[in-house]
C-alpha cells in the first residue's frame, strides 16, 4: 500500500523546492525573515506552487498572511480551505 502524504509533507516539499531547502530545514516558524532568498518573487513562486500543488486560491490578504507567517500561515490557511492532510 501506498504511503499517503499528509498536508505538511505536501506543504513541506513545496517549500524545499522554491526556496531550495532540505525538509530539515522547513519548520513552523519558517519566514521571510529567515530565508535569505525568500524575496517579492520567491514569494510569488511560492504562492502559485501552493495553489497548483493543493488546487486552492488564495485571496490578496491570505497571500500577505502567508508573507507574514510563513509555513505556519501557509498550513493555517490551507487547513481553513478545507485541504486534508
């Protein structure tokens, strides 16, 4: 039987990939603040990875949430969209 990934696997590795971190290195308190290349671009990049990745959209006050808080906001959010993890 196939593992499932749950929601901060899924999450995680989007994270790895558009910052290019190892999942080690991906955690709750993770934001711009600590990500060198976490800029205005990376932030995009991000965003559109997320809602391809869990086919979800975000509105322009969850985006700035995420930009704020980071891995945390980003997992809150999805969970309030009803993504399952």
């Amino acid at each position: 039987m196939a593992q499932v990934e749950s929601l901060e696997e899924k999450l995680r590795q989007v994270f790895c990939d558009v910052f290019n971190l190892k999942p080690e290195e991906v955690y709750d308190n993770l934001t711009p603040s600590n990500v060198p290349n976490w800029d205005s671009m990376q932030h995009l990049n991000l965003i559109v990875s997320i809602e391809e990745r869990f086919g979800v959209s975000f509105s322009p006050e969850e985006i700035g949430e995420i930009g704020d808080g980071g891995f945390r906001a980003a997992r809150k959010i999805l969970v309030s969209k009803g993504v399952a993890g």
